[in-house]
C-alpha cells in the first residue's frame, strides 16, 4: 500500500509545525516522492541532520509504505 503526498505532509508536519513542505509525486505511482522542506527548526543543524528530523517525522515509514523520498531541506533566510 501506498503513501499519498497529504499524509507524508501531514506527518512532517506534525513534527515540524512551522515547516513550508512541498511535495511531488516523481513516478505516478505513490512510492516515489521528492520533498522540500523548509524550517527554522534547520537552523544549525548538518544537511544529514535535517534529514535526519525529516525521516523521524515519518515515524518507520521511510523503506515500508513510502518507498523513496528525495529530500531538499533548509532553514529559512
């Protein structure tokens, strides 16, 4: 079963409230996703860092449900 954009959205989200997320759907298939995620949460913090917080935020989901994620994360300027 497949993870929809709302609910990967949802969960970083969830875990970073001031986040500017955008997703896309790579394959049309709903296994293959690129995100951006903009937060000041970021701020400091090592690119691995970020994603790091980003993958927490999908509570186990990374590699079951969801597939693949490209991520492109950043703290605001």
């Amino acid at each position: 079963m497949a993870m929809d954009a709302a609910e990967i959205e949802h969960l970083i989200k969830a875990a970073l409230p001031d986040a500017t997320v955008e997703i896309r759907d790579l394959a049309g298939d709903g296994d293959h996703y690129a995100a951006t995620v903009v937060s000041a949460a970021f701020k400091g913090k090592s690119r691995v860092q970020q994603h790091q917080m980003v993958y927490a935020a999908l509570k186990g989901n990374m590699g079951g449900v969801l597939h693949a994620l490209a991520l492109q994360t950043s703290a605001p300027d």
